[in-house]
C-alpha cells in the first residue's frame, strides 16, 4: 500500500463556525489499485454531538412565552382542549383519561361538549403548560392551551 499526498480540509468549529479548524486527510492506494481516505481530526472535533434538546421543555418555554406575550392571565388549575368534531363526548375523555386526565366537573358538561367541542380539563396546578404539550399532539385533539382568563370592562 502506498501513501499519497495529504490535503487539509477546513470546517468551521462550534465555539467559533467562523474560524477554520484543519482536518488532515490522507488519501492511500489499496492493493487493488483503488483509493481509500482517513481522517486525522483534532480531538475537539472528534467529540459526540451534544444531545438534543428536551421536545417537553422546548413546547413548554415556548407555550408560557406566547401566554406571556397575550397580556392576559389563564386558570391555574385547568387548561382547555377541543376535539376533531368526528370525536365524541367519551372518546374525549378517554384521549385525556390516557394522558391521566379528566375534564372539570360541572352540571353541564357533556352538553357543553356537544354544542363546543372542548373540555376544561384539571390539571395539577404549575403543570398547565406541561400537560398542554403532553395533550397538544394527540389525535383528536385539535387545541390544547391554557385556560386564559380575560376581564371584563364595566
């Protein structure tokens, strides 16, 4: 096996994608006459990728930043969630009851469901936004957000 010529290759690095960092590439000939290369690279650019961020925490930052930028409070304790229309009063309870979820207790409730669709549904207070995304994407669903709350001018 003979040994070719190097040639040096430059990548940006993560603390500076603007700076070259050099990898030296060695190009050999096999026995069969064919190329074949290996890489020399710094061990800075050796090291795992860092892991992705947590899809939880990333919807959950989010969901509390576009509630803060409405300017307006929601329930502490509950959060709303509507349904596809195809879905029905127990279907929807049962979608949250997999979530370990129930909607709100009121006299009302499946004739609320019927004529709007959605549910206010109980949650452990502080966990609002948390349980939005947990429900946000499961089928059925077609809304889930906080409760907001608006006041009335008199």
């Amino acid at each position: 096996m003979g040994i070719g010529l190097g040639r040096l290759i430059f990548g940006g690095n993560s603390s500076s994608p603007d700076l070259p960092e050099p990898t030296f590439v060695i190009a050999t000939s096999t026995s069969d006459g064919t190329a074949a290369e290996s890489a020399n690279s710094s061990a800075k650019s050796a090291q795992a990728p860092a892991p992705a961020a947590d899809p939880l925490a990333s919807c959950e930052s989010s969901t509390k930043a576009e509630a803060a930028s409405k300017g307006v409070g929601y329930d502490d304790s509950t959060i709303l969630v509507s349904f596809d229309t195809a879905v029905s009063y127990d279907d929807a309870v049962g979608i949250l009851d997999s979530f370990g979820l129930a909607p709100h207790n009121s006299p009302s409730l499946k004739e609320q469901f019927d004529a709007n669709h959605w549910l206010t549904v109980d949650v452990k207070k502080g966990d609002e936004f948390k349980e939005v995304c947990v429900v946000r994407g499961a089928e059925g669903v077609k809304y889930a957000g906080p409760n907001y709350t608006f006041k009335l001018a008199e």
